[in-house]
C-alpha cells in the first residue's frame, strides 16, 4: 500500500494543484505526489491538523506548526518534511521521542533572500518608490530645476555592512556589499570564510560600528530579541537596520520607538513577529519603516529549488537514506 502524503500548507510554495499543469515557471507537485497517495491542502486551520493528517506516514509543512501534542495524536507518523530551512513550527523534542524524522530544506533561497536584502537598503538610501510617485504626481512637471531630490540619497561606498550570520545568506550578502564598496563587519557564532575581505566582532560591536545592520540568524532562546532598546540605542543615528530571517530577532516596540525618537535613519522587515501582523503591530505605524510580507524567498527559482529538494528528501527517507535531516 503506498504511503499517504499529506501536504498541510502548500499554497505559498505553489499554487498549482496536484495533476494539474503548473503556470508557466510555477513549480508542480507531480513529482512528489508520484511517491505516495497525496492530498495538498492550500492552508490548513490549527484545530484540523489532526484529522487531516490522520492516517498519513509522511506530512510536509511550511509554516502550520506541529507541536507535540499534534505529533503524539498521529501514531502512524514517521516523517515530517518542512518547506523552509527554518524548523522552529516543529517540536523537534517530541518527534525525536516518537522516532519520527524531520528535514528541512536548506540553501534553496540564498541568490533570493541576498537579491531582497539589497532591494530593501536600495530603498531606504535611493527612495525609489517615493521619487517614482513624486514624478507620477507631477513634481517633476512642476519643478523649475532639472533635478531635484525629496531627501538624502546615500552611497554605499564605503560604508560598513555589519552581517549578523555567516550562514550561506550572511555570505551572499558580504560578497555583494563588498562588491559595492562596502567594509563588511560580520558577528556569527561561528567563524568561517566570508569569500570576501572581512573583520570580525561582537554583536555589541557590529552594532555599534555598522552603517547598515542586517539579520541572518535562526530564531533561538539566545536569539530572540537580539535587537533590544539597548543595542538599538547603540547604533548610529544614520544607520539603517535590515531583518530578513526571522520576525522575533527584533523586539518591535523597541524599533518603533527608536525610528520615532530618530535614533536610527531608517529600517526594512521581511518578517515580523506575527504573520500576518496584528493591526496593532507598533512598527506597522512606525515612520521610515519598510515591511514587505515574507517574500524574499519566494522568487519562482528558489521554489523550483524548493520543491525539487523537499521531493529528493522524502525519496531519499524512502530509501532508507535520510538527507537533510536535523534530529537524529
């Protein structure tokens, strides 16, 4: 009898339904579904988990979590496949206890995430969104010079990129600023080479000398809240501060107050501590703050990757030869 997959939350990787033929560029489930009897649910609500998992040998989630009181109500579970290379919406404790095996999918979005990091600091230093609209509203229509500019536009030349992460994103996004021109400053828990010219530091540090300060770290108890009111109040007034990893990196209200009080010239979010936020969320009102909604990984080439490499990892648990596996 072949085994159930069930997909949980496949929407965001792809639109595409099973046995259907994807969009032009989409990724398809063809490929996965041909290892088993699937079901993909575009998104699933907490409370279904459980009936809509039953039964199954094989689930794959991207972000509905799947704590332990879900993994010990599937007794038929043996593996647990996540969209994303972040595993924090697992109980990893709980499936190790009930011998299930958990993979991620690593190093799919790095040209993706580097490419938004750098669309996101383009933003805050050349304000290309806001000079587009002033021109579309007639401001250069209007205006008596040949040029004009509705606030500083900064070079990136020589200043310091401060890359909290040496991770493959942290690395990816050294080789590009360095590119620019710019120092590149790194803090990681662990050392490695940056490909480029590079000087080390503590967080303190980094926080302190960095011109522009980007996140690269997986949420963790040492993690969370890595960028509080004191480390903030460290910075330059003219730095700029860049989170593309994980929401709970940064305590929001801290921000909020820090970009209201002009402690830091500006910051850019791809992740929030919620998602998505709560209309109360301080930094949605917070000025010189730009949000876009978790899509620097979405690029359709890192989820052609994605799905290619979440499919090789169920074959290989298949095979009996686990890849990308992060419980033993």
């Amino acid at each position: 009898m072949p085994d159930r997959i069930v997909v949980l939350d496949g929407y965001t990787l792809t639109p595409a339904k099973p046995g259907q033929a994807a969009m032009e560029g989409e990724p398809g489930w063809d490929a996965l579904s041909a290892l088993g009897e699937m079901t993909v649910y575009e998104r699933t609500p907490p409370g279904e988990v459980v009936d809509r998992a039953a039964g199954a040998s094989i689930v794959i989630t991207n972000k509905t979590p799947l704590p332990a009181e879900i993994i010990q109500q599937l007794p038929g579970l043996t593996y647990i496949g996540v969209l994303a290379t972040g595993v924090n919406v697992v109980d990893l404790g709980a499936a190790r206890e009930a011998g299930v095996v958990v993979t991620n999918v690593p190093g799919y979005s790095g040209d993706a995430v580097a490419q938004h990091v750098f669309a996101l600091l383009f933003e805050m230093t050349n304000q290309v969104a806001a000079h587009d609209r002033a021109v579309h509203d007639g401001g250069w229509a209007g205006c008596e010079d040949f040029s004009f500019t509705l606030g500083p536009i900064t070079e990136l030349a020589g200043k310091t990129l401060g890359v909290f992460g040496a991770g493959d994103i942290g690395r990816r996004v050294a080789t590009i600023g360095h590119a620019l021109g710019m120092d590149i400053l790194v803090s990681s828990r662990t050392q490695r080479d940056m490909g480029v010219p590079a000087k080390w530091t503590d967080v303190d540090g980094m926080f302190e000398q960095a011109d522009v300060v980007t996140l690269h770290a997986p949420l963790t108890n040492e993690t969370k809240h890595l960028v509080n009111e004191v480390r903030l109040s460290r910075m330059k007034p003219s730095a700029y501060l860049i989170n593309t990893a994980r929401g709970p990196l940064i305590d929001e209200a801290a921000l909020a107050e820090a970009l209201r009080a002009d402690k830091i010239t500006g910051a850019a979010m791809d992740v929030l501590s919620t998602e998505p936020p709560a209309a109360d969320n301080p930094l949605l009102t917070a000025p010189r703050c730009i949000i876009t909604p978790h899509n620097a990984w979405a690029t359709v080439e890192a989820r052609q990757r994605l799905m290619q490499i979440a499919t090789a990892n169920v074959q290989a648990f298949m095979a009996g030869q686990s890849i990308n596996q992060v419980i033993q």
